[in-house]
C-alpha cells in the first residue's frame, strides 16, 4: 500500500512537472496561426489569408508573439515612411534643419534692389506660406522693399529629371503626387473653396493662394436637388501648360460648402507666383518675372532662413504621411552623403547602406522613393518591425515615437480608435493606397506591455475599408495579450 501510494504521488509529480513545463514552453512558442476574430473577418470578406502578413515583437524580451506570413515581401503603402524617417533620425540628428539663401544683384539703395533677388534652396521640405510670410518680412527687414529686376531660382541642389505627377493614378492635380524639389513652397498645393450663391442663382470660386499666372476657368452651373456624386458633380479640367483650370459640371443648392486642395504650374512658376503675392502682402514690390539659374555663390548670403527642425518635419511627415515632404528628405540623405546634386538613386543608396550597417534584413526589399507612393515598394513584416526595435533602442527614440498618429486622437489615426480603450495605446504610421492596406508601429497593452508591430496587406480593394477591419481584430486581441 505504502509502495503504491508512493507510486501514486510520484506519477502525479512527474505529470504535474511535464504539464508545466509544456505550459511554459507553449508560452515561449511564436503563434502561427490568426486570431480567431481576424480568420473570421478574412472568411466575411472572403479574402484569402495569404493577402495578410502580420509581426509582432515584445520590446522588452524580444519575444515573438505573432508571425504571419511575416518573410513575404510586400507592398507596404506609406508605412514605408517609417524606414525613410528612421535613417534620417539616425544620420542627420533631431536637430538638424535647412536653409533658404537670398542673394542680388545690382545696387541696393533706400530700399530700392536696382538689379535682381536669388533665391538658393536646398530643400527645406516644409516652406508652408505662413512661413514664406515669415521669411520675406525678415527679408523686408533688412532693406529691401522694391525688386527692380526679376526673380532668380535655384532650385539644383536636387536633381529634377522630367518628374510626370499622373504617372502613379493618372491624377496629375492631386495633392499626393507632387514631386520633391530642392526650393519647394507650399508644397505646390492651392485650396479651393466652392461655395453656392442662392441669392444670385451662382457658384463661386475661392483661390488660395491667389497666383498670377494661373487661370481659373468658372464654367459651374448651380442645380436644384440632392448633394451626391463624386466632388458634388464638379470637374475640373487643366490645359497642357497646367497654368489654367476649368471648373465644369453641376453643383446641387443642396450642398454645403467645401474644399479641395489641387496642384498646378511647374515649381518655379509657382514659387515666383506664390513669392510676389506674399511680397506684396508685406509690402514690396516685384516688377520683373522669374527666371531658373544655377548660381555659385563668392560670398556670404544677405539673408538665410533656417527651417524647423528635422523632428519637427518628421512628425508632419509620419502624422500625416506627406509624400513629397519624405521625398524631399530623402533627397536630402543623398546630398547630404553624396557629391551634388542629390538623386534618388543616391538615396536609396544612403537607406540600403543603413540597413547593411545595422546588419538588417534586405531579402525581397525594394524601396524606390521612400514615401511608399509606389507600385513597385517591397518590404516585410519582419523587416518594418526589425528598423521599430533598432529605433526603440535609439537615442532619438522619443522623437521617433512623436511623429506617429497616435490612435483616436491625431494625424491619419484622428478617427479611428477614438473614445475607445485604445484611444492613445498605438503610436503607428499607417499607409493606403490602391489595394494596400497596412499599418505598423507600438502599441502599449492593457497589461503593460509594449509591442512592436506591422500589419501588411495586398488583395484587390482591400483599400475600401477591409483591411481596416482586419488590423482592428489584430490590434484588439494584441491589446488584450
């Protein structure tokens, strides 16, 4: 009996000892297969699992909690801003900034510049008109008022072949396709704001900035009915020169005011347009017109203006997710690295040495122009996660972390998450763009863990909201991990 009871206790020892052993290494084990909740709207959706590549790390061990697919390149939208923002944050500093150099020519006397102004940029990605307004009148500070000649530009720190802006999704007017130059102002954008006269049976027309040299064509006919349709009914239609556009269509009383934001003329046409309107506003005078140049300078500049800081500029890029901010920053990676002028070509040479340097992965990797505005960008899960962890272990982590949307509260991630347990546990970049879906970044669980993730996916219209709705069920039962 005593032997029994003996074997008894010992067979209940070794079972309880494997049993936990077995728990404690299942605990350790990568998860391989999805949530529950997240097979279950890939079923709803019918959307194939493989269209989905998903990585989660714990950052404080290193531990892999999820992986998906996770070695598959991918095309990963705007995420790819992550790495672009990241190298940059490393190589240049937190602190670093641009500047914007002024010249002339000829005589200057009581206020009076009898000869021309130059403009030198070198690529500040973020001379917004109200910093132009800043600018100038520091300009206008320092004694001059009245520009007798013409306005001379120099935009070649950056190389600028023949850019098309519609070769991406034949939208050439879009905001989104604006391509990077080295003097860049206002990010070539214009607002208009279309309004309905009832009183007077019209449609009017709003420009901002107001520009000289670009013709707006008002051909809207005001209706009785319904406000529906894509842009209320309106269309608008650029000649080949893209320094006039025409509003054409119907807009419906029943609509309310609103706004759309388009792009028009080259850089340098805009630049001088947008240079005079804000001159006169500060109260010069420009008589002459604009002209490109490249000009070495023998002497110190009249005037420069520095730009924001380069954590400041990232946090507009990653919040968000401005293209032609990021391009201009990788462009600046490459003058900053190579000989002048700074290309794409160099740029990409300054991320793929980066990540040779950390020791990274670039197996399937293709960037192309660091803004994921691309039909050809590649990237894996495993790959955005390994450049999340490198940075969470930067000096420069808090900056990084700074300039993500933080959920239900602002930039791309303002309407998602919000009022919710959520709200303000996912520091992320997301990207959208036809039939890609993605996202990818830190999330602090309820348990006080900090993760590391991305959430990859390419399927046809999963843009149209479907992938928002897997990367919720993902995140969700992260959170509760």
């Amino acid at each position: 009996m005593v032997i029994k009871k003996q074997g008894i206790l010992f067979l209940t020892i070794v079972v309880y000892f494997s049993s936990t052993f077995i728990s404690l290494l299942g605990a350790n084990e990568v998860i391989t297969t999805l949530p529950k909740e997240t097979r279950a709207i890939l079923n709803l959706r019918d959307l194939p699992p493989e269209s989905l590549s998903a990585y989660v790390v714990n950052i404080d061990n290193n531990e892999v909690i999820l992986s998906w697919n996770s070695s598959t390149p991918k095309n990963p939208a705007s995420v790819m801003k992550i790495l672009t923002t990241a190298v940059a944050l490393d190589k240049l500093g937190p602190a670093y900034q641009w500047h914007t150099d002024f010249y002339f020519s000829g005589t200057l006397e009581n206020e009076v510049l009898d000869g021309d102004l130059i403009i030198k940029g070198f690529g500040d990605p973020y001379l917004t008109s109200e910093k132009i307004w800043g600018m100038l009148r520091n300009l206008r500070k320092r004694g001059i008022r009245n520009i007798t000649g013409d306005l001379l530009l120099d935009d070649s720190y950056f190389s600028h072949p023949n850019y098309v802006p519609g070769a991406f999704d034949n939208e050439p007017l879009r905001t989104y396709n604006v391509g990077p130059n080295a003097l860049m102002f206002n990010f070539k954008a214009i607002q208009f704001d279309v309004e309905a006269d009832i009183r007077n049976n019209t449609v009017n027309i709003i420009q901002d900035p107001k520009l000289e040299n670009l013709s707006v064509i008002n051909k809207l006919i005001p209706i009785e009915g319904d406000c529906e349709g894509f842009q209320r009914g309106l269309r608008m239609v650029p000649n080949k020169a893209f320094n006039q556009l025409t509003f054409m269509g119907t807009f419906p009383d029943t609509c309310e005011d609103f706004s759309l934001y388009r792009s028009m003329l080259s850089h340098n046409e805009y630049t001088y347009a947008l240079f005079k309107n804000i001159w006169h506003q500060v109260g010069g005078e420009l008589s002459g017109n604009w002209r490109n140049i490249e000009f070495e300078p023998l002497d110190a500049p009249f005037f420069s203006h520095d730009s924001e800081s380069l954590s400041h500029v990232i946090g507009n890029i990653n919040k968000h997710s401005n293209n032609v901010m990021t391009r201009n920053l990788l462009l600046t990676l490459a003058a900053e690295r190579y000989p002048l002028p700074a290309t794409q070509k160099k740029g990409r040479m300054v991320i793929n040495e980066w990540l040779k340097d950390k020791s990274l992965s670039r197996v399937g990797f293709d960037y192309d122009n660091g803004a994921g505005l691309s039909r050809h960008s590649r990237l894996t899960t495993e790959q955005v996660v390994e450049v999340l962890l490198d940075t969470y272990k930067s000096p420069f982590m808090p900056e990084f972390m700074a300039s993500l949307s933080l959920s239900g509260l602002d930039g791309t991630m303002l309407e998602r998450f919000v009022d919710d347990k959520l709200t303000g546990k996912l520091h992320v970049k997301t990207g959208m763009i036809d039939h890609v879906s993605s996202m990818a970044g830190y999330l602090y669980s309820k348990n006080g863990k900090r993760y590391a993730f991305a959430i990859i996916q390419n399927f046809d219209d999963i843009h149209r909201g479907y992938g928002e709705e897997v990367q919720e069920t993902l995140i969700r039962w992260l959170y509760e991990n």
